[in-house]
C-alpha cells in the first residue's frame, strides 16, 4: 500500500524544463519534475505520452533540446559512464538477450556478483542454469531486474516491465519493485492506473510530452487529470481498501 | 536446461594439447614426410627443411586462422548477429581489394608496406560503409546489416576484378595474385613471424578488453549504457580491432573464408556466448584449425597446393551444416 511517509526529501533525479525534439515534434515539453530517494515513482499516460522518453533522457540516452537533469544534484553530463552505472539501473521494455545466455550468464553481467539473499528474494536459485530466453515473462522480469539491482544503485528505472504478463505476475512483480523502493527510487513506466494507484507511492501523469500532474497516487489520479490525459472520458471503479479500476466511457453504438 | 558448459581452463588446456599435436603433423607433413624424431634431433637438411621453410609457414597458418577468427568474434559479437563474419559483411572483400590495388600497382606505396596497409583500410572502409548503412535513422537492422553487407562484398568483388582486367598482366604476377584470391597462406622469415606474434598478443588483449562490453551489447545498446559503456567508442573500437585482424589475415593468407564462422559458432556453443573466454578460445582454435587445413592443402596433392579457401569452403561448409542439423536434433 501507499507510504508517503516513506519518501525522503531531497531529490534523486531532478529534471529542470526539460525539452526534446525531433524535427518539429516535441517528445518532452517544459519538462520538470524530481524523483525522491525512495520510493515506488509510477510514470502513467496514454501512448506517445513521453514516458520512454522520459526514461532515456533520465538514462543520458537522449539528447535534450533545452533544460538539464541532475542525478544526486549533478548534471547528468558531468558524470562518467561508470560512475553513473553504479547509480542507475535500467531494464528495458523488450527484455531479451541477443546471446544464448543462462541465468547465471546474465547475472553475471551485473556490475556486482548478486548475493545469495537476492537470488533468494527473485527466486532465481533453481532458474540458474536455464536460458534466459526460454523462461516465462515473469521468470525474465525477476532475473532482468536482479542483474539490475545487484550493486544497489539509488535509482532503478523500468520502462514497462510489466507490460507482456498475466495479472498474477503482474502483482507479483510490482510487490518485488515495491520491496526494491524501500531502499532505492524505483521509476516504473506502467499503463495500468490500476496497478499505479495500488503499488506507486508517487505518481506523475504525462500526456503529449507534458507532465499533467504529480503526486501521492490519490490525489493525483482523479477523473478530470485522466480525462485530460486520455481525451476520453473514464469512469472509476472503487475496489473497497484497495484501490479502483478504470475503464473508458465508449459510446453505445448505434 | 542447457548443456553444461566448460569453462575456459579446461577448453584451453584440450585447444593446447590439440594444437601441439596439429603443430608435429604440420611440421612432419609436406612434400616429403619428416619424422619428429628427425627434426627434434640431429641437425641435418631435413631438420634445417623443417625449421627455416615449414615452421614459419605452420605459424603463418597459425596467426591467419587466429586473426580470421578474432575478426569473426569481434563482428559477431558488435553486429549481435550470429551469421556475422569478415567475408559476409564485405570486411575480407574490402581487404581484398585493398590488397590487390598494392599488389596490381606496387609504385604507390612502398612494397613491403603497401599490401597489409591497403588491405586494413579496405577492411576498415567497408566495415563502416556497412555499419552506417544498418545504422540509418539511428537503430540497428540486422537483416538490413547483413544484406548491405552482402551488397558491398559482391561490389568490391567486382571492382577487384575490374582492376585485375585492367591492370593484370603476366608482368605483375597475375597468376600469384589470382592464387592468393583463391586463400592460401604464405610462406614467411623467420623474422616476420617473429615480429607478426606481438601483434597478435596485442590484438588478442584488445578484444579482451573490449569483452564485457560485447557482452553488454547484447542485452541492447540502451542496457549497455546502463551499465557504464560507451556505445559509439565500444563498437568503434570493435570494428577497428576485427578489419585489423582481417587485413592481417588477408595479407598473410589471401582470401579464406568460413574460419571467422565456424570456429566463434562452435566455441560459443562449447564455452558459452560471453566474450572474456571466447576471445582466447577462438584465437587458439582457429589457428589451430587453419595450421589443420594448411596442412593438408600443402601435403595431399604435394607438390602442387590446393588453395586453403577452397578447402575451409569445402569442408567446413558441410561441416557446419552437419553441426547445425545435430543442434536441431539435440534440441
């Protein structure tokens, strides 16, 4: 459940007007916004939105058009490969290794060996020496997101991680990012509100490159923002100590 | 579950004593048989035979097939494509051509220079013609990369034999160099040899060098800037590395092909894909492999040669194609 009062003050990740273009397209917009120290931040918005963007510029991967953004108060530029390495961690959205790497292979990408209390919480101790490609979505996310954390960076960022499981896995693996955020940020790129109001302990809506809102998930997700966001009128469903569903107000057909 | 897979020492220590016993056959085979025992003992013509005409050779053999095989793990591992090899993606071809421009008009550069220089630019042209075109619009197409390649190497074939037309005569020696397109390793100084293995050793601890970061690679190149590379320097520094070890292996052995394939194939498939092991695996197999086929291409039908990239073609074609189908079956 939501813990605001797990957040620490000062700013992991701050980004200050960040613009991006392509050609005339603007991806990111008079972007700012900052990630505490801890926590599960959830990044929501229709396609297009900018949340990947987001995601490579917090990463150094995209080239700004105008603003800066600073990890731990320095700017991005300022810091070498190696030194950012060890802060941030990234899992992509399509996780797939080009190799036929085992588990164990993979793990031993990481920029630390994993301990053995990681591999027990991603329960990845019989997965070892199977191929990576061959597991379950869910079996991959863990282990991606275990190669990830093993050196304990202060910042995780996963750009849709949950996005090609079941609904168990899903939960499953939200409750592992979830833990992850008790110690590090956690940025997760989600397109489930439900799974963003039941998991994140912050929220921040984008749409067109724009960032509509943040904040504690409640606040923040209300009809008029997601309206806005999505163009399109939705209705929440409460679930009861929980949080709620939400499904768009189609039109009845003629 | 995957095969178990060996770890380096073990895999070395098998590729050692293989390559001890591919080194006696290779010394003891030629025109004439010379048993060890005669040119382990006393000096006399056979030995002297021996060691100033056939070791030199043996060890050219040995750097061609390391070089071919570091080139096709380099590329491999930066075009994160598995079919990736000097001859496919137009790295050899551009060698080739280089090469044959130094040895059609020797007035250009001096000589002794003018064949492995040409030949790295060749390569090292045609590596990055064929890298920009898979880069176009800023991500990487495989299939695209492949085909460009494809595309180049069946060019530069064409300009090489263009040039041979136009510039060939029996005075510039166009029977040697249509030989030396063929695939077949030349016959060296000692002095050479000697001043070619630095290279290699320097070649090989490059590309061990650069190992973590191909295996970073292969999880894409966002993940791999995740954790501390550069992308543009890593794949740069790659490309660089494999049209060197190409243009060495082109100088010394012409135009051979399938060594860059198979041998980077099979020790993936024995070691694992992560490149710290494979980069001296691959450099000892291959040179093994190629001292093998050199072997036989001078002593079966001695004293004439069958060229050596008719050979590797020949054999390990069918070879791979067998070792492929076992896979399948396997799996």
């Amino acid at each position: 459940m939501n813990s605001a009062d797990r957040f620490c003050s000062e700013p992991l990740l701050a980004f200050g007007g960040v613009e991006v273009r392509i050609g005339t397209k603007a991806l990111l917009s008079d972007l700012t916004l900052t990630v505490p120290r801890c926590g599960l931040f959830g990044l929501v918005g229709p396609n297009g939105a900018g949340k990947s963007t987001f995601v490579r510029a917090a990463l150094g991967l995209q080239a700004l058009s105008r603003g800066e953004v600073r990890l731990c108060g320095r700017r991005l530029q300022d810091w070498r490969p190696r030194e950012q390495a060890r802060q941030v961690g990234y899992v992509p959205q399509h996780i797939h290794s080009h190799w036929d790497l085992t588990v164990r292979e993979l793990l031993q990408l990481a920029l630390a060996p994993p301990s053995a209390e990681l591999l027990h919480d991603f329960e990845l101790e019989h997965l070892l020496a199977r191929r990576f490609n061959t597991l379950s979505g869910g079996e991959q996310a863990r282990a991606a997101i275990a190669r990830t954390m093993a050196h304990q960076p202060a910042l995780l960022l996963a750009d849709e991680p949950a996005a090609h499981l079941d609904l168990p896995h899903q939960h499953a693996l939200l409750r592992l990012l979830q833990a992850c955020a008790t110690r590090s940020a956690v940025v997760i790129v989600l397109h489930d509100l439900h799974l963003a109001a039941r998991y994140c302990d912050q929220v921040a809506v984008m749409a067109q490159g724009r960032l509509l809102r943040h904040g504690p998930p409640d606040a923040v997700l209300d009809d008029t923002t997601l309206a806005r966001a999505y163009e399109e009128p939705l209705m929440r469903i409460p679930i009861p100590a929980q949080s709620f569903f939400t499904v768009p107000l189609l039109e009845t057909p003629p | 579950m995957t095969p178990a897979r060996w770890s380096l020492g073990p895999a070395l220590a098998v590729l050692a004593v293989t390559g001890v016993l591919a080194f006696g056959l290779s010394l003891s085979l030629g025109a004439a048989w010379v048993s060890p025992a005669r040119w382990l003992g006393e000096p006399g013509l056979e030995r002297e035979l021996v060691w100033v005409w056939r070791a030199p050779r043996v060890a050219a053999a040995f750097f061609v097939g390391a070089c071919l095989s570091l080139a096709g793990l380099l590329f491999q591992g930066v075009f994160r494509n598995p079919l990736a090899e000097p001859y496919l993606l137009g790295s050899a071809a551009g060698a080739g051509l280089g090469a044959a421009i130094a040895l059609l008009l020797p007035q250009l550069l001096p000589p002794a220079w003018s064949l492995p220089v040409m030949a790295f630019l060749g390569a090292w042209g045609a590596s990055w013609l064929v890298l920009a075109v898979g880069r176009i619009g800023g991500a990487w197409q495989s299939a695209r990369l492949l085909l460009a390649g494809v595309a180049l190497a069946a060019i530069l074939s064409a300009l090489r034999g263009l040039l041979l037309m136009v510039f060939g005569d029996e005075s510039t020696n166009l029977r040697a160099i249509v030989s030396w397109q063929l695939g077949g390793v030349q016959t060296p100084a000692v002095a050479e040899v000697l001043g070619f293995g630095p290279w290699l050793l320097l070649l090989g601890w490059a590309a061990w060098r650069l190992a973590p970061g191909l295996d970073a690679l292969g999880l894409g190149d966002a993940a791999a800037q995740s954790l501390g590379h550069r992308v543009p320097r890593l794949v740069a520094g790659a490309v660089l590395l494999a049209a060197l070890a190409t243009a060495l292996a082109v100088s010394w052995g012409g135009l051979i092909g399938f060594v860059g394939l198979i041998v980077p194939h099979v020790l993936r498939w024995w070691l694992g894909p992560l490149h710290g092991p494979l980069v001296p695996a691959c450099m000892v197999a291959g040179g093994v492999l190629m001292v093998l086929v050199d072997t036989v291409a001078r002593s079966s039908m001695a004293p004439s040669e069958i060229p050596a990239g008719l050979l590797t073609a020949v054999i390990g074609g069918p070879f791979f194609l067998a070792l492929l189908l076992w896979r399948q079956d396997r799996s």
